[in-house]
C-alpha cells in the first residue's frame, strides 16, 4: 500500500489473537504495522510480531525490489513490533539498526544480537536522520507507552511515525468505527501516562503533519484534527461526552434490580446518554472505556467479606490505576448486615483528583423497598442536575 510516492505500508493483520496482551479481547484481530521509506538510503520503520515473519519480509522484499535497506529504525520494543529484529538482520546484516540507548538496552534483553551489529544510537531528542530527500527527526516520547519509545517525523511528505500513539484494536482489513477502538485501546494501555501524552502532543503541535503512520491500525490522512483532538481530551483526562454509566455486581439480584431502576429513571429524566455495565459478565476493558467516556458514573456494588464484590474492587482498580479524575461519581451499596461498601469504594478513590460525590448515596439492605425506591429516584434527579 502507498502511503506517500516514497513510503509504504508492508504490515500484517493477525485474525489469530484473541486477546491483546494477553488481556484486551479483539474480536477483529490486531494490526502490526511496518512501513518503508524508499530513498537514496531505504530506511524500514519497525518489524511485526514474530508469528508474522515469513508475510512481512515477503511484503518487504516485494517493495525493495532488490534493493537493499539502509536502516531499520526501531521506535519500540515491545515484541509485537520488535518481534522479528533478529530475522531481519539475518536477511539483511549490514544494516545498520537506529534507535537510543534505553532501546538497545533492553534489544540486547529480548535477543542475542550478533557481534558486531552496526547501530546509530540516537542521544538526543531532535537528532536527524538524511536519507536523501527524506529527512527523519527524532522525538522521544519515553512512557507513551514504554520508557525507550520514539517517534519520528519525516519532513519531506509531512509524516509523523507515531509508534503506539494513535493506534488501534482491530485489524485493517475491517471495516469499523475508529473512535470507539482507539478510545479503548488508549485508555486501557496508554491511559495512565497523560501527562506523557501531552507533552508529545505538544512537540507535535509544532509540525505541518499530512499523516499520521501508528503501529496500529490504519493509516491516518483525513481529518487530522479529529484524532488529534480526541487525544488531548483523553490525555487531559477530560470527559468527552455527557452521560451516565453505572457499573454493578450483584449476588442474588437485588443490586442489579437497584442498577436497571436507576437506568429506568435516568431514561425517564431525559438523560443524555446511560450505559450499564455488569461487572462480572461484560467485558471489563469495555467497562473502563465507558468510565472515562462520560462525565458521571455510580458504582453498585454489595458488601461482601467485609469489603466489596471482586469485580468492583478490580473495576475501580483500573480506574485509579488510569488517573481517573474530573466526575462525579455517586454509589449504591447493598448488604443485609452492616453494610460498607459504599465507605470502601469512596475509600479506593481518595486518591483520584477532582472528584464530585453525590449527596444521595443509596443504601440497599438486601432487597429494594419503597424507600430505596424513593432514594434511587433522588439520585437520578441529582444526577440530571448535574
């Protein structure tokens, strides 16, 4: 695929993997992106996972056309695109490798690289590349989302190579909605390092960028803005739509019962957008998707050991280990003696920043009654309000 005259697209779509990470369910596939600038030196922009080796040097020896690369740039190394580093320099050995000093670090962790490898490490951020017409510069962008990540601009077709940056869930022979798998993938693998995030888009803000190259998913060349600007709103942590979600457990029912009338209220008020999640049979990545989406969520969930339900615990685990901040949040406990639940959930968020609670706190004692009744419908109208 062109990309540019002069760059190409020679990734793999894997339809293989069920979980990203060994976490992330991808009902359609992944996509392990590797791109090749063609010049008076031939640079190739990463390899792809290690299961893809035979497709992608095919793919690369169709492009070459029998010529032989310069460089092979290595923006990252987790083993999803540094997978076939080795396979490469045995196809090619007088390459020379590029990276920094934290990625040969940790390329001589993950293989056995043969003496004598050539290798230009970059120590500076802002260092170039001339390739002939094309000129490449450096960026680091060490945890977004590993500490040796890089990315690079070409300024002769206006190209950012963005590594995990932009990327995607999904293969790129699917068609699907960008947003929605961006928002997950973001959130769930880069979403702790906002404030990472920002200062790369900030660098970026500072180039005339025509394309956008991730190592997942599909190439970006319309709208630029778009995508960029959901990145800062990601990133700066800020809801991006208005809307409710209630994220339940429930044992016998009961909480459960309290989390669909509370939608049904909600619905009734008009309110912008209400989704719910079962904690314990939905996808919890999905979950967590949603929690940063919108700008208020409620939390029900019962007392259980003296504490709260294990999908709760772990679903707010997620949250706070995401820097969750600037919602309101209210919660539903249920327990038949001594109920807490709703002391130990606000409990593991004192950390998160700028939270709002909910006056209406709901408290089930086993089944719903005509007073939870009554105080779940003050809640919706709290929520509406707000």
């Amino acid at each position: 695929m062109f990309v540019t005259d002069d760059i190409r697209y020679i990734g793999v779509n894997d339809h293989q993997v069920d979980l990203f990470e060994g976490q992330y369910d991808v009902p359609n596939g992944m996509a392990y992106n590797s791109y090749v600038i063609l010049d008076e030196k031939i640079a190739v922009m990463d390899t792809v996972d290690i299961h893809f080796k035979d497709e992608w040097l095919s793919n690369l020896e169709k492009v070459l056309e029998g010529k032989t690369p310069s460089y092979l740039i290595v923006q990252h190394m987790e083993p999803d695109h540094a997978g076939n580093i080795l396979n490469f320099l045995k196809a090619y050995p007088e390459v020379t490798v590029v990276g920094n000093a934290k990625t040969f670090t940790m390329m001589e962790q993950f293989f056995d690289l043969p003496e004598g490898m050539n290798r230009l490490v970059v120590k500076k951020s802002g260092e170039t590349l001339c390739l002939g017409k094309h000129t490449l510069t450096f960026v680091f962008a060490p945890m977004v989302h590993w500490p040796e990540v890089m990315v690079t601009y070409d300024s002769a077709d206006k190209v950012l190579f963005s590594a995990d940056g932009f990327g995607k869930f999904g293969a790129n022979d699917v068609e699907e909605e960008w947003d929605c798998e961006a928002r997950r993938y973001y959130i769930g693998i880069v979403g702790k390092f906002g404030m990472q995030v920002q200062k790369l888009l900030k660098e970026a803000s500072a180039l005339d960028i025509a394309a956008i190259c991730p190592l997942h998913g599909p190439v970006l060349k319309e709208d630029l803005g778009h995508y960029i600007g959901l990145y800062d709103t990601w990133s700066s942590y800020k809801p991006e739509d208005k809307g409710v979600v209630i994220a339940y457990t429930s044992v016998y029912g009961n909480t459960k019962a309290a989390a669909l009338l509370l939608e049904e209220e909600l619905k009734a008020r008009g309110c912008e957008a209400v989704s719910v999640h079962d904690l314990a049979r939905m996808d919890m990545a999905e979950a967590v998707e949603d929690a940063f989406r919108y700008d208020r969520l409620v939390l029900a969930t019962t007392t259980y050991n003296a504490d709260i339900f294990p999908f709760m615990k772990e679903f707010i685990h997620h949250l706070t280990e995401r820097n969750y901040q600037n919602r309101t949040v209210g919660f539903i406990e249920n327990g038949t003696w001594a109920p807490q639940a709703a002391k130990v959930m606000k409990g593991m968020l004192e950390g998160s920043k700028n939270l709002t609670y909910l006056e209406n706190t709901v408290t089930v004692k086993s089944a719903l009654k005509e007073d939870t009744r009554a105080a779940i419908a003050a809640m919706a109208d709290e929520l509406c309000a707000k």
